[in-house]
C-alpha cells in the first residue's frame, strides 16, 4: 500500500545541514518506493509558495519567516489553515515532523494528530534539562509527543535523551543512525597539496557547534606547525569571530574560510584535507564526521553525545571539549596520517552493517520502513464497542 506522506520542519533547503540532508534523502528513498512525499517548511528570502526540486519532490514554502536560528515563532494557532489546506488538497495520511527545535514540526505534528493522522517525529538533537528555555522546551515537546505513534532517535544517546525529556515510554523510541551514500564521498588523494597538512571543518557557525573553541584552537595550532592549513566551511553568527581570529593572528595565507557551502560541494571541499575537526559542544548524531571519513580523512571531535557511537577508534580520535585537549587531539592525528589509507577507510564506512552506523542504502529504507509501518499500528484508545 502506498501512502501520501508530509514532512514537515523548520529546516530545509536552501538551508545546509545534517537535517535538511536527511529531509530530502528520506523524502527520495520514499519516492522511489512508490510513496507521494510533500514537504513542508517556511519561506527562505524568495522561495515562498510551491517550488519543485530536481528530484521531483513538492516543497511547500510557508509564507512565515523565521524570528531566530530559522525557527518560526511559535503561534500553535497562526499556520494551522494553511496546514490543514495543504494536509487536505495532498490528501496526506501520513505526517513526519523532524526536529524538536522546529516549532513548525511540533505544531504540524499537534494539530495531524487532532485531525486523525499518523504522526512519526524524529529527534536530532540533545536538548538539556536545566534552565528556563530547557524547561519550556521539554513541557512542549512532552505536551507535543503524548500522543504520536513512533518516535525516531539518531543514537542511543539521542534516544535516552529524549525519553527522559518527553517522558516516552522507551518502547515507544526506536534508535536509527543517520546515513550518507558513500558513492558520493570517494577519496580523492590527488587533491591534497603535497608539503602541507589541511585540516578542514565544516559545519554551522554557532555556540552550540563549539566555534569558540575552533577559533582558540586555530591559532595555537599554526603557532605550532608551519606547514599546517585549515579550510573551514559554514556560515552562521559566529563567522564573524573566525574572521577577527584570522586577522588578529595573521593566518590569511593559511586559513581559508568558505563561507557557506552547497551540499553537492562539500566532497570537493573534503578530498583537499588530510584531518577533520569537528569541535561540537552537544551532538545527537554528527552527520558531518560521517562524510569525512568516507572521503578519506581522519577524524578529530569533541567527545560529546552520541559521538562516540558513529565511528571506530580507527578513524575517530576524540577529545574533550576544550582547547588544550584538542589541540593535543589534532597532533596525535597528525603523527597518524602516514599509516592513513583513505581507501581502505572509504571501504570500512561502506561495509559498516546498518545496526551501527551503514549508508543510505541500508538505512534511508530502514527509517522509511518504520515510518510506514507506523501507518498500520494504530491503536484504537476507546476500546472496542461492548
């Protein structure tokens, strides 16, 4: 049976991220088995209304701008008939709303449930519990989720998080990794400069993706090593701080800074280094280190969340959140790189079994699978008819 399914969040294209990734690789894996996906997200600049990607996928652009961290401003009320006109003119039986920081995604999954639809909701985020805005945060995420009938957890950690936050029953999580499609991240050593050592980092300029401790890290690190390069991609309000850095240390020559860079790049931007660093502060489920690693680099991160469960020591390093550890993280790697062999590090990511980690060729139909199957589970909470 095929079935007519929305997704639904804050974050999508043309937006650069691990969740907007996994949006549209979803959304084309449900495609290709017969599945009608439409997606759902708020306007970015000038794309408002309906727009068609490439693929063929229907993306819905809500004519409602984002007031922080492209989140929409929660109304619970203020989007719910443009909801309701797309649910009905697609004829949607199913909704997926991704992300608890999306108020878009926890209002659609609100108001599905209110009009009788199967709702799933993956999380992709650790969220914490102390503070005013945790504490708002986790009373609408567990007012949100009381109700919906599977929830999708990116790692072990993610899932323990957010039932504890949501006051799940545990069965109700099921744990399925993100993926990539290795076919696109092949190495490419011939792209490396000879003589030097590149060190790229990609990911969002903010707190919570640890920039404070990439700009500290930078310059020690080239104090250090004279043949040591970094390449950083990303944009957000911490680029700022990254340029000031460069300038205040004079590394022009040996930092370059991207700016944002399209998803269908970032393979060209990785086969030029040799180590990556990610220095996130709280990760669910680093896409990013993934990708890495299958283009043929070492990997150096923090080690927080659900990091540790996404690689093997043999291409992941870790190190605690703070610069003097991470400087001493990259180094160790250094001495690593001559025993590196991309090669055989692109085929180990390929043959990971989809229990753990795998591509998107395992995955994506593992988590269309639960999404789908979700359809037929649902539970009549009246009882039968005496």
């Amino acid at each position: 049976m095929h079935h007519r399914i929305l997704m639904v969040s804050d974050f999508f294209f043309p937006n650069i991220g691990g969740v907007e990734t996994h949006i549209y690789n979803l959304s084309d894996c449900l495609t290709q088995r017969g599945h009608k996906v439409v997606i759902l997200t708020h306007s970015y600049g000038k794309r408002v209304g309906v727009q068609w990607l490439s693929n063929g996928l229907k993306v819905y652009y809500m004519p409602s701008k984002p007031f922080y961290a492209e989140v929409t401003l929660p109304t619970i009320f203020g989007a719910f008939s443009i909801l309701r006109r797309v649910l009905v003119r697609e004829r949607i039986t199913l909704v997926h709303a991704h992300q608890a920081f999306s108020t878009m995604a926890l209002e659609a999954a609100l108001h599905a449930r209110t009009m009788g639809l199967t709702v799933v909701f993956t999380d992709h985020s650790l969220f914490g519990f102390a503070g005013l805005s945790s504490f708002l945060t986790n009373s609408l995420l567990k007012f949100t989720l009381a109700d919906i009938h599977q929830v999708i957890c990116v790692s072990r950690t993610a899932q323990q998080n957010t039932v504890r936050r949501a006051c799940l029953p545990p069965k109700k999580a099921v744990v399925i990794p993100n993926a990539v499609n290795a076919d696109v991240f092949t190495p490419d050593p011939c792209s490396r400069t000879a003589g030097r050592i590149t060190v790229v980092a990609m990911s969002r300029m903010t707190y919570r993706k640890g920039i404070d401790l990439l700009a500290a890290v930078i310059p020690e690190l080239c104090r250090r090593h004279a043949h040591l390069h970094f390449i950083i991609g990303g944009d957000g309000p911490k680029l700022q701080l990254l340029r000031d850095t460069v300038d205040r240390h004079s590394l022009c020559d040996r930092v370059q800074l991207l700016g944002a860079v399209a998803h269908r790049d970032v393979r060209s931007v990785l086969v030029k280094g040799d180590i990556f660093l990610n220095t996130s502060l709280t990760e669910a489920f680093c896409v990013a280190i993934i990708e890495a690693a299958c283009a043929g680099l070492l990997v150096v991160s923090t080690r927080v969340g659900g990091v540790p469960e996404v690689l093997p020591e043999s291409m992941l390093m870790l190190a605690e959140p703070q610069a003097a550890d991470l400087v001493v993280a990259v180094e160790q790697a250094m001495q690593r790189l001559p025993s590196v062999d991309p090669f055989w590090q692109h085929a180990q990511v390929r043959a990971m079994p989809a229990a753990s980690l795998g591509s998107a060729p395992d995955l994506l139909p593992a988590t269309a699978s639960c999404t789908i199957e979700t359809r037929h589970k649902q539970e009549d909470v009246l009882g039968k008819e005496e």
